[in-house]
C-alpha cells in the first residue's frame, strides 16, 4: 500500500518539476528548444525501452537531442 503512495508522490513531484522547467525555455531559440524537447523525449523513450536502465536513458537523450537539434 505504501509504495503506492510513493509512486504517486513521485509522479506528481515529477510533474511539478516538469512544469517549473519548461519556464527556463521561454529566451531560447528554436532550435535550443527542439534539441530540448528531443532530449527529453529521448531519454524517456530510453528508459522505457531499457527499463530503466541509466545507460539506455543517456543514450536516449543524446539521440533524441540530435535529432531535435537538427529539426527545423
């Protein structure tokens, strides 16, 4: 019953976190803020791929970045 909750308290501290971030995007160019958001979705996208491996996450986030960076 507990690590119920604790998942629950992550997740919404997660989604705070999120949130407040996405305020630090507001000056950025857009091709900063594409390589941000490919960074992201990357290395969420490796996580779950790997189940949850540290490394599959980095990886992630390193292709998911490059590509954003070069989308125009």
């Amino acid at each position: 019953m507990t690590t119920i909750k604790s998942k629950r308290v992550a997740a919404a501290g997660l989604a705070i976190v999120l949130a407040l971030s996405l305020t630090a995007c507001s000056g950025m160019s857009k091709r900063d803020r594409n390589t941000a958001i490919g960074a992201g979705a990357g290395a969420v996208g490796g996580s779950i791929l790997t189940n949850g491996s540290g490394l599959g996450t980095i990886g992630g986030a390193a292709v998911g970045g490059i590509i954003g960076h070069q989308v125009d």
